[in-house]
C-alpha cells in the first residue's frame, strides 16, 4: 500500500499536464532527534475544569531525514540546512479551510523534493483574535503521518523559536519574499495576518506565473495547478527565475525581497488542483485526500476527548467501554442563507425532514453493508441553528447532539474547541449526513467514508434535498 501511495506521488503530476486539548506530554525528543541526526550525518449539571495547554515544543518522536540544523532558533534561517530545501504557505478562513490549505501544502512539498513546514491554525472567519494559536500537531498526528509517508514533515515550533502563550510577540522579525497565487485582478495578497505575525515575518510578494492557473486566459481565475507551481518553485532548474518576475507587493516593512529559493512559501493554496476539476476534494479520487489528507489521523489525546463528549451526549455510563454505532448529521445554516431562494423566505433551509429521509436510507444501506440493525443505529446531530423550534424537533426525532453550552466547552477548553471536538467526535460514524458546498461537511463525510467504510449522503440547499 505504502509502495501504491509512492508510486502516485510520482505520477500524478505527470497526468495533469496532461489534464490537470488535549495534548500529548511535552517533551524535546522530537527536535532533539531532529538535531542528533544532522549531528550523525452532552448535558451535564457539573463539570470538572480541563487545562488545555498549547507546548512551545511538538509531541516527541523522531524524524526520517537530515532536515534540521539543531533545536528551534531564533531565526529560522539558522536552522535551515544547507542540502535542503523547504516550503510553506499560510491559509485563512475557518479551521476545515485552513486545514484544506496546509494539506495542499504538503502535497505540493512531496512532489517538489521539500520538506513541508506547517504552520499552526491562527484565528480568522468564525474564531476571534483573542482565541490564540492551535499548533497543527496538536490536534494530527504528524508521526503517523511522517511513518506512512517516509518523508520528513516539520512544524514551525520545530524551526523557530514560538511563544503561543503571547501567540503575537516574538523576539525578531525577519524579512522574507513569497509567492501569491492570488487572481490577476486582486490588489493584495492574502496576507494572513495572524499566522504571519505569529511567525515573526514580514513578507513581500510576487505573482506565480499566470501559466500555472487552470485557466490562464482567465484573469479571474482562483485556480493554480499543482504540477505548475511544482515546476515553478522546484529547488533545480524550475520553470522561472523569481528575480525575473515583477513585484506584486512590498511589505509592510517596506522590503521588496523576491521569492526565497531555500524556503519557498505561498499565500495560500486553498484553490490548488492537479488540474482534472476544481474543489478536487470533493471527489473520492482527490490526489490529495488519497495521498496525504486521509492518512492524517487526530492524536490519541483528541481521540479520547472525542469519545468522552460521546459517551455523555449518548448518556452513557462510564463503566460501558463500547460506544453505539451512530449516524453524524451536520446541518449548516447561518451563513449558507446566501444559497437560499430569492424571495426573502426565511424559512427557506430544507426542513430536518429532509435529512431524516437520508439517515433512514442509510441506516437500510448500513445494515446491508455493515450488518448492523437499523434500529440499533443512533444519530448525533450538529447544527449552527440557534431556533428552539429546531432542537424541539431534534429532540422528538430522538436524535443527540453535544451541547456545549451545557458542556461548558467554550470557558473549559477555549474558542476553538467547540467545532474541534464536533469534528473529532464525527469521525466516529459509521453514516453521515452533511451539508453540501460545507467544507466541514465535507471533511465528515470524507473521514467517515475512508476510515470506517460508512455510508454518505448530503444535503444541496439549492435544490432543497
């Protein structure tokens, strides 16, 4: 399989030219590894306070390769080795998006000879500045992910020195040039102020060449192909010299450094595709998903918080080990009313009926394929509905959600986790019902398929079924 996995890293960009907390206990091992081998050669009434910490330093394991020169500096450039080379990119938008674009990263660091370096998630749509910084690795398990690939992956934590205490505050800023694979039309980057200044750099850039969009007569175009930027930023002979190609902005600093050859870093790749479709996560073939995304499990300790936000929303008992087989629903409203018809009708969202229809067509599907009784299936619901009419219905339906006002989420673990714990505890389903057009829905609905062979509908808002 690992072999299967290896051999399409190396062929897909070939095919698209043609076509296109929890946390684990803290602990120096892992970078330490790092620099001895460049050295070698749901309703509850009381609630129990949880301290989640974010570490400075990554879950200890080991790496695969020679990437590093010692322990976190105080600028990353010290700790860039000289016989390799790096990438990196920022992201906005909510955490599954983020998620989306750094996934996207490692991709394009796999077909490139680049080491990834993941940025950790920063606050931005749905999550506010005060919310602070969540390292990448506390919530995927990066070590499974570097064992199945064979490739070093790093975070920044492991190159810098990150205070994510004071998540905005770091003792030098250094100057850096980047890509931005930004449309023709679009003034700025995307600048990704959060991560950015988390990371202590100021940052110019410069447009990837309009060659690399999938449809480069097209000056609207968000889309960049991967196999292009590959070419683009390939650390021997790639397609462009960066000092040939104009400025597209300074920094805020006022510097106008060109595209760094050591570490090639992007604005953002939300939009990368091997160029056969857009939004390529969509489908089950996504070269991403398949080779990189599917192979990113949650860390044990988000397991095990996942699992205990289960038992109490199923109103199981501590003693019974077993959680019941169950089927995820995710109804996504709020800011998806823009899909809605255009005759101002407020109750324009498809009804809970309608995703009761797809649960019990599932739950027929799940007994055939998994051989479990319908009637022993239970659904747990998730919804940004805030109607009490709504969870009324949830409730005579008999379906569970995990209440996290009730839960004390927010003021126990912080703003981030509510929507964290929802998506770990939905990789636990053995059906799902999602949201079309939601890249959370999305991503259930992918996890659920890959890791547990479930059975997947969703819902289109525009067609209201």
């Amino acid at each position: 399989m690992l072999r299967q996995a290896r051999a399409t890293l190396l062929i897909l960009p070939f095919f698209s030219l043609n076509l296109s907390l929890y946390y684990y206990a803290s602990g120096d091992a892992f970078r330490n590894s790092l620099w001895s081998l460049g050295q070698q050669s749901s309703n509850v009434s009381a609630f129990v306070p949880i301290t989640v910490q974010c570490h400075d330093t990554p879950p200890s394991g080991s790496a695969s390769a020679q990437v590093l020169n010692g322990p976190p500096t105080t600028r990353f450039r010290d700790n860039l080795r000289d016989d390799t080379s790096y990438i990196t990119a920022w992201s906005n938008a909510g955490f599954t998006n983020q998620f989306m674009s750094y996934v996207n990263m490692i991709y394009l660091g796999t077909i490139t000879d680049r080491v990834p370096i993941i940025p950790p998630f920063a606050p931005d749509d749905h999550i506010s500045s005060s919310a602070g910084i969540i390292p990448f690795g506390d919530i995927f398990d990066l070590e499974h992910l570097r064992h199945v690939l064979r490739t070093p992956i790093l975070e920044w934590r492991d190159v810098k020195n990150l205070s994510y205490h004071n998540p905005y505050s770091t003792s030098e800023v250094e100057h850096l040039g980047c890509w931005s694979t930004r449309n023709r039309v679009s003034k700025d980057p995307n600048r990704a102020e959060n991560v950015v200044r988390h990371l202590g750099l100021d940052v110019a850039y410069t447009r990837v060449p309009h060659v690399t969009q999938l449809k480069p007569l097209n000056p609207e175009d968000n889309h960049v192909v991967f196999s292009k930027l590959a070419a683009t930023v390939y650390p021997v002979r790639p397609l462009v010299s960066p000092q040939s190609l104009p400025r597209f902005t300074r920094s805020p600093l006022g510097h106008n450094l060109s595209p760094d050859d050591k570490l090639a870093c992007f604005d953002f790749l939300y939009y990368a595709t091997s160029g056969v479709d857009v939004y390529e996560w969509r489908f089950s073939w996504s070269p991403v998903w398949q080779s990189i995304a599917r192979h990113l499990k949650f860390t044990q300790p988000m397991l095990d918080l996942g699992q205990e936000y289960l038992r109490r929303a199923f109103l199981i008992h501590e003693s019974d080990n077993e959680l019941p087989p169950f089927i995820a629903v995710h109804v996504r409203r709020g800011d998806f009313a823009y899909f809605c018809s255009t005759d101002s009708n407020p109750d324009c969202f498809p009804p809970l009926s309608v995703y009761k229809k797809h649960v019990d067509d599932i739950a027929v599907e799940i007994q055939s394929s998994h051989d479990i009784d319908p009637h022993a299936l239970q659904v747990l619901i998730m919804s940004d509905e805030v109607s009490p009419d709504f969870w009324e219905e949830v409730r005579k339906e008999g379906w569970f959600h995990i209440n996290h006002t009730t839960e004390h989420t927010l003021e126990r673990l912080g703003e981030w986790y509510p929507p964290l714990i929802d998506i770990v505890a939905q990789s636990y389903a053995v059906g799902f019902v999602g949201t079309e057009d939601s890249t959370f829905s999305l991503m259930g609905q992918r996890r659920v398929e890959s890791w547990n062979g479930g059975v997947t509908r969703s819902v289109d808002l525009r067609k209201g079924f």
